[in-house]
C-alpha cells in the first residue's frame, strides 16, 4: 500500500445556520425550486485535503518521497521567485518612462507573459510530485528571495537593474536545484530546471540586458 502523508478528508460538518441552503424540493408547480449556493463553508470546515509542506505519494511516478519532498521545497521557492519576477515585469510594463517607452513597454509585457507560463508549468509540477503548490500573493511574499520593490515609480534603469538581479537570483538557485534533482534522480525536474526555468531566464537575461547603454538619445554628439 502506498505511504502518504497527507490526511484524507473527513466529512464535512454542518454548514452555519445564517447560510444553510435550502433543501431543492419540488415547487407546486411541478418544477424544481432553485438551489442556493452555501457560503461561509470555510469557517466551519474539517481539517484540509492536504496540508502545505506534505508530499503525497498518491501519483505512482517512481520516486520516493524523500526526493519528492526535496523537489517539492526547491520548486516552491523557484515558483515563489518565479511569481515575485513575472509581477515585477508587470509593475515595470505599467510604470516605464522615457526614450525607450515604448520598446521596454512591449518588452516587459512579453517577458511577464513568458514567466506566467513558466508559473503555470512549476506549479502543476509540484503537485504531480504530490506537493502542494504556493499560490497566494501573501504567501509568495513570505517565501520570495527577490527584495521587495517600492510602489513608487522608478526611472528605466533602475527598473533594468531589479529585474537582472531578480533573473540572478533565480538563476542561482536553479543551478544548484537542477543538480540537486539529478543527483536524486528526479529528471522531470532536473529537466524542467534546465530547460524551462534557466533557458528562459538566460534569454530574458540577455534582452534586459542589452538595454543598459550609455548612449545619448536626446543630443547627437
Ligand atoms: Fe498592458
């Protein structure tokens, strides 16, 4: 039988009076009365399907659970990063000014689209690892190792200059993860490692950075 970690779901108790559904019955008129939807569920809910930080060995893929669970830890943080820089591209694509607006405009927005991709495809990693995938802003702060930005709006450079530390970052700990999955064994993540997180980063790493210029673009010398 297969060992897992995480608990299976007891039965749902009552639902609060205040929002208690009523029970579809059939109207006079023959048809069936509608059913309204019970809220406030959460507040009087059993424990949950799994805990974060557990790993499920539910999925038969081959691996044991401790280097699941190490795949899984090193994937919530590259997700985490990968959430944090994919948001910072946004903040940047709504806030740039100046001589090259437009070019970093479009820019920004492309490379935010490609790291919510890579989002989509760290996340449905994990849980095919039988983990649980980080999600919510609150908690991607908590877990993030890409410095927090002002809210204020900073000049093109400084921008350029987050985002290639944040790529660093990222890159750092991809290197050491992607070796760390090999040495395990877990050549799905050792692959999603290199060939999704890394490669796309090099890239986007490499169009960042051929903005830092020191070209004169308002007087011709
Ligand atoms: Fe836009």
């Amino acid at each position: 039988m297969a060992k897992t970690t995480a608990k299976p779901a007891a039965a749902p108790k009552a639902a609060p009076k205040a929002s208690a559904a009523k029970k579809a019955a059939p109207a006079s008129n023959g048809q069936t009365a509608s059913v309204q939807p019970i809220l406030n569920q959460q507040f009087n809910a059993p424990a949950p399907l799994q805990k974060y930080g557990t790993v499920s060995q539910r999925l038969p893929i081959g691996l044991d659970e401790k280097t699941r669970q190490q795949s899984v830890t090193n994937l919530n943080q590259l997700l985490a990063d990968t959430i944090t820089l994919r948001d910072l591209y946004k903040k940047h694509h709504w806030q740039v000014v100046g001589p090259t607006f437009y070019q970093l405009h479009l820019l920004y927005d492309k490379h935010y689209e490609e790291q919510s991709t890579l989002v989509d495809t760290i996340a449905e990693r994990i849980q095919i690892l039988g983990g649980v995938a980080v999600a919510m802003a609150h908690d991607v702060a908590e877990l993030t190792s890409i410095p927090r930005p002002p809210r204020d709006r900073e000049e093109a450079p400084i921008q350029v200059g987050r985002l290639l530390e944040a790529h660093q970052i990222i890159l750092k700990n991809c290197h050491d993860f992607a070796k760390q999955a090999d040495e395990a064994g877990d050549d799905g993540t050792n692959d999603l490692a290199v060939s999704d997180v890394m490669r796309l980063n090099e890239l986007q790493v490499w169009f960042v950075s051929e903005h830092v210029v020191d070209t004169p673009l308002a007087r011709a010398e």
